[in-house]
C-alpha cells in the first residue's frame, strides 16, 4: 500500500521541489516589517497547497501580528487525530554578503538546497504537505485524521499563537501533535528528541557609589560592585558546575540507568574539535551529554561594570551588571527557581552596595515523553525502515516554545520528527537542508502515518 | 622680616592676580595637539616671568614632547636647595557647555577664581613664582636656594620628564622638593600629605568556546567563562576587604599606633552622604579613613562578558575580561605584586578555559616621609600661623607619579604642600580655587621658605 505513495513521491519529485523551491523564494522574514506582505504570502502559499490537495476549512487566521494557516482532513473515522504544527517565516538573511547564493534564489550544490527556511523551517514543513499530497493523490484519503496549524511568527517568538490555539482549543484539539522543526543528532542518524529543557531567567544590578569613583581616593572605603557582583554570581554554581542555590535541585527527576544509556549512546559531537574548548566540564557526576541533554543548567548570559575600552583607567564602578539565565528539566518549576535565586542573591548580597534583581517575563516547563511510548517507538521504527539504521533516544538543551505551550493546553504527546542536520547553518548564512533528508525524510512520514493508522 | 614680604604680596595682589589670569587665559590643553603653541606660550610665560625676577640659568628645555621651563636662583650661600615642581599645563575643558563662564577668561565669582588650570596646576604654580618675587623685589634675595622644573606634560602622564630629570640629573639635584599640586582635606584646614600609595595593575582574559554558543545546545558542556573568571576574581579578595592573594600583605609596613591617631583625626567625607553608599566597608580591622590612605587595595575597574544589550540572550560567552588595579604602600614592589596576582590567577584557573593574564605596563612605588621629619614639621607650623589651626597630617590613596620619579632619581624628600580644596572640580566644568588659599597659601610658602632657611 505504501509502494504507490512513495512511487508517487519518486514520480513527482522535481516538480515537489520544484514547488518547495517557489516556497523558499518568498522573503518571509517575520521580524522585518518591510517583509509583512511576504509574510502573507507564504502563508497563502500554504493555504493554496491544502486546498489543491483536498484539505477542508482551510483558512488564514488573522491575528494581531503574522496569520497562521489552519486546514483539515478529517475523513478518517476512527482513526486517530493529529495536530501537524509547523512554521512558514524565517529568520533575516544577514549579513547578506556571506552567502555563497541568494538566500531567496535555491540552488542545489552538492547535494543539497541552499536557500534560508530550506532546514527551518519552509523545507521540514513542505515534507509533510507534500506526503499528504502522495497520499491524497494516489489512494483519495490519509491514514489518519490531520488538522495542521502552520505560523507565521516563530522567529520572532510565536507571539500570538498561544492566544489562537487558546481561544480555538476545540478546533485545534488532537490526540497527538506531530513536528519537524529539529534535527538529527547527525547525517544519516535517525533520532527521536523525547525531551527539551525549560526555561527561567533575571538580571542582577549591583549599585555602590552614585558614580564611578577615583580608585585611589575612594578605594578602601567604597564597595567594588563588580567583585560583590562577582562574589554573588561565584555563589551560584561550583566549579564542580553543580548550582549551589539551595532548593534548586529539589524536584529534579533522577535519571534512570536505561535513559543513561540511551543519551550516551547517541553519536555527538567532539566538543574539544567544535566549539574549540580545553576539556568538557560537566557537572559532577555526569557526562557531558548527560547534562546537556538532562540536567539543569545555570549559565552567565552577559556581564558588565565599569571601564571596557583600551589600557587602564582607575575608577570603581558605580554599577555591575549580570544576566542570567537557567535550562530546566522536568519537574523543575520556573517561577520558583527564578524565585529561588533572586532570594539566594539578595540573601548573599555583601553589605556596602545596593542589589536589585529583575525577573525575565519569558519561562518555559521543560517536556519529555516517556521514550518508550508507543507513538514514537512508532517513530523510531519508521526512521529506522526509511534510514536503515537504529535510531538513538535523545533529550534537547534547548527549549521550543511551541511544544510547551501545545503540551500545557492540549496535553497531548508531542512526537518531534527532525530531519535537519548539524550542518544546516540554522539562522545563519549560506543555511541548507540534505536532499537525502528530503527524499527520506518523506519516506519516514509515509511510514510513520501508515504505522500510527495500523494501532 | 617677613612683614616686608608680606606687604609686598598685600600690596601688589591686583597687579599679580592679573598676571595669572594672563597666564590662566593660554589654553595650553597638552593632550590637544591643536593647542601644541599654546602650551609653549605658556611655557614662556614662566619662562619670563622667572627671568623678569632674576632667576639664572632660565631655559625652556626641548623634549620630544612638550618643553619644561628651568631656572634657579643659587645664591643663598650655606643654605639649602629646594626643587619646586609645577606643571603649566592643563586639562581639556569639555564639555564646555557645562561651564558657567569661559575656561579660559578667568572670572571671580563668591570668592573663588574660576577658570581651567586655577587650582591644576596653574594657580598654585603662580602662587611660588609670586612669593620668589616678592622676596626678590623686597629683599634682593630668596631664603635658600631654589631651582625649579615647571613642565607642560603632567596632565598626559608626565610622558619626557623622567627622561630630562635623569640626563641632567646635576642640573636638578637638589636638598629636597617642593610641590604645590594637591589639596587640603577641607577649606581652612591645614593639611600635611606625607605618603602617596603606589599602583599596578593588570588585565586578565578567560576564554572558553571560540564563539559564543548557544546556552542550551552547549550548557552543561563548555565552561562558561563570565563565571569563571567570576570563580577567579572573588578569589582575589574576601568581603572583609582582605586581598587573598598569598604574600600580597607580605611587605607591608605595619601602621604605628600614632599614625592611626593622626588620619583618624583629620577631617574628611561623609562617605554615604559624598558618594551615596549604604555604608563603608573598609578592610576587617582597619577604618575607612586608614584603609584608603595607608592600606592596600585591589580593585575591579572594568569587567565584561557577552550580551549587554536589552533583554535576554541565552548565551555561553566566548570571553570574559577583568581590569585590575591595585594601589600599592611602602614596602610593597609593584613588579612583585604583579606577578603574585598573576600567578595566583592562573592557579585558580578552572578547567575548561583558557587564561591569559596581560601586564599593565605603568606602576609605581608608594612614597611616604616621616610625618616627623623637620621638612614637614616646618611646613606644619607655617600652615597653622597664615591659617590659625592646626594642621593634619594625612596619606593619600592616589599616585603622583612626578613624586615617585624624584623620591627615586635624587632620592631627597618631597614636601606637598597643597592648597586646592575639594570643592576645586579638577578635571571638571567650572574649575576653581578660593581666593583665601591664594592669599593664605602664598602667606604659607613665605613662612617656609624663612623657616627652612633658619634650619
């Protein structure tokens, strides 16, 4: 049965891509607003593919910023529903200069599609449409129920969509929600992401003297701010790397032997080779991609006091600054860590200066799925049949929003089918997306509707 | 005796305190190379004035930079030589806007001059050049002998004067030194500054990724360097004020019993109230008044790492940078002090960075005298008869470099005697002296130079 689809996809593969590159070559960078009407139309790019291949109620959803595109097929009764989320902006081009091709003109070179959204995320997202097309075109239906909700506003922190899914919960409600808009540990791995970190954080004002001050006529009578901010910050995590807050670690849930396992087994990267440091540094106890993956961290974002330029000038500062930000797992409640350390520096404050510490708005629960949960032992069978290769179980350092707020108001599995690669350039220039992946990548969706139908 | 001198100065004040306008009025800014005549301009003005007087041997001497004027008077057979140390240059006057009169059309308003240089150095310079004259035009002779160094590069750290003292070593040598460049620790109060701290300083760099990454792909693998060089800096001093590096209290000269009576004694700020601290946290052990003048300290002048700019940036820093300086006391060698520091933070350095500790080039030795010694005993007792008190004795927390290059070159002591007030805005809009200094303080020097010549 799956044969036709994918012969299907085989048969009209240039004209897809033909259709994915017409995608790429609108410029919408959500953040710029001399963008705003290609916004639109990529969001209409969207909404026209659905209703060329029989999707019902398709339509843009206004909202006070970027529309998102919702659409259905609902046909298959007794099936399960899923909610397909995915995102049609993208990130700006800049520095222009450093693309080898135009960012808005695609172009394949060895092997892959050169073009910005080609890996985030207009390429990830046209996979699933174009499937769903396979499907709809040979056999007239889907294996499952779909309800798809695309936006417009990811790259500029899905400002309005927690509002829409909110005020539309009944029409967006699902069994499980389905994305791509992540990656494979490496080419050629299949993986499947269970977990992502959350998210807290607050910036911390150490106020002395009124100005910066003589060092020679003051020094001795006046506080440093920077070294009292420096004594506070020191205060909050060991050399070791384990947060010295008390109650931070309270309700951390303990990892099991097997999710041990599971993390070290995943192929990674060499640390000491990628980002060019001495040695890893974990946390106590733990490996590298153990605390990456599942353990919280505690990270100096910025930090500023006094003089920064050129040579010497002898002054104490009036004023230091430090921005901090934690990763959170689960079990872990941002609001209350963010309370726990601003009590903890206002309790280590030394005496001589002033401290105020400023709450940042934005927070994040962390999310995981049990790994051995039926949907993506699904998942992992279906990469494994398409990539021919097992496929690892790892948890993300970094927070998607979208899968927060999706877990929070509809409480359902949400099951992250990434295809990207390490090597995609994400956010930067000359970004691009394996056409292996591409072919693949459709071929894991085409299994994986069919194995979620199955039961 | 001294009634004649005295009158003479009573009696010509208009006719003088119009010359230093004159010479108050030449913008002579030596950090402006637009103003390179100027400051030569103003040079000759010292120049013709010593000879109109009859000081001998008068010269401008050449440097690489700008000239410093010489000349002498020796004929005080069996008495003592004085070198009296000036500068005629000044600061520049920006921002100009906040002046409330031209910086350079001196004006009197409430009994103070107001114009760039009245009190640094220019006023206080003019006002020995006005006692030389009243004694010459009424006694036909100086008390002792008296050579004089008046140089137009103070304000840009004194950059060829080490150079010109050291080749003509002969020329300048002399029983002791004279300087009028600092103040008194309040209006009316007369003031003995018998020791300067010394200075070193050094930069240091923690590197960690070789770009900055993303807190949550990164975060619990790399080393985040804002917090280690934070781990680095607080390790450098306790928050009682007591420097932990080992050996850096080593040479330390212990203060006397006496000497605490004689700072604790002086008047000086109401910190909390002057520069708006909570409260003064001084070194454990040590007051507020003894730890800025006599003990010392290690300062954070700048610090700086990642994002500073609005809002979050969920960062690992690449780098993080500490400026440090440290003011120095007698016993205490800078070079050494360095390398402690230095080497202590390269042992404190955790895994996971890379360090990199970058030496200032600039220091200097602490200088002190015995507030005992008759110099200053003499210069005591002449204060307190033109200002009828007592004077204080005190050290300062700052550096003056000129007082280390002659305290190391001709090895004689240096007496400060200052009449600037802390009202004078040095370095600042509105700059200016108080009258009663210029009147009292010439009254000053009269009785000095007679008490030293008494010997």
């Amino acid at each position: 049965m799956s044969e036709q689809v994918l012969t299907y996809l085989k048969e009209n593969r240039e004209r897809q891509l033909q259709q994915l590159n017409e995608f790429l070559a609108i410029p919408s960078v959500s953040t710029d607003s001399n963008h705003k009407d290609d916004v639109v139309k990529a969001g209409y790019f969207v909404v026209n593919y659905l209703k060329e291949i029989g999707f019902k109620n398709v339509e843009l959803h206004k909202t006070p910023g970027h529309p998102l595109v919702y659409g259905e097929w609902m046909e298959a009764e007794g099936a399960p529903t899923v909610l397909l989320y995915g995102h049609y902006d993208v990130q700006p081009a800049d520095p222009l200069e450093l693309w080898e091709s135009d960012p808005f003109s695609p172009e394949i070179r060895n092997d892959r599609l050169y073009a910005r959204g080609s890996s985030d995320d207009k390429g990830q997202t046209f996979m699933h449409l174009a499937v769903f097309e396979a499907f709809m075109k040979t056999e007239g239906r889907l294996p499952i129920n779909v309800k798809v909700c695309i936006e417009g506003e990811e790259e500029i922190g899905s400002k309005h969509l927690y509002e829409t899914l909110q005020e539309k919960k009944d029409l967006f409600q699902a069994d499980f929600a389905m994305i791509s808009d992540s990656g494979m540990v490496e080419k050629g791995q299949p993986t499947i992401l269970y977990g992502l970190k959350g998210f807290t954080g607050l910036e911390v004002t150490v106020t002395g003297p009124n100005r910066d001050l003589h060092s020679g006529i003051y020094g001795g009578a006046a506080k440093n701010p920077a070294m009292a901010l420096s004594h506070m910050v020191a205060s909050l995590k060991n050399l070791d790397e384990q947060v010295s807050v008390p109650g931070f670690y309270d309700d951390v849930e303990e990892l099991s032997d097997e999710e041990r396992r599971l993390m070290n087994e995943a192929p990674g990267e060499v640390y000491e080779k990628s980002i060019g440091i001495p040695e890893v540094t974990p946390e106590a106890g733990y490996t590298a991609k153990e605390h990456t993956m599942a353990r919280p961290t505690l990270e100096i974002n910025g930090m500023y006091s006094g003089y920064q330029g050129e040579g010497t000038k002898t002054i104490i500062p009036s004023t230091a600054v430090a921005k901090i930000t934690c990763r959170l797992v689960p079990g872990q409640e941002p609001d209350r860590i963010q309370k726990l350390i601003t009590d903890h520096l206002y309790k280590v404050a030394p005496k001589g200066v002033r401290v105020e510490v400023k709450p940042e708005p934005l927070s994040a629960r962390a999310y995981k799925v049990d790994p051995g949960h039926e949907l993506l032992q699904k998942a992992a069978r279906s990469y494994s049949d398409a990539f021919d290769k097992e496929a690892v179980f790892v948890r993300l350092g970094g927070s998607i929003p979208v899968v927060e707020m999706i877990d929070q108001l509809f409480e359902i599995p949400v099951v992250l089918l990434g295809f990207g690669t390490p090597e995609d350039n994400l956010h930067s220039p000359n970004e691009s997306f394996p056409l292996e992946n591409f072919d693949k990548g459709m071929e894991v969706l085409v299994h994986y509707l069919q194995e979620v139908a199955r039961g």
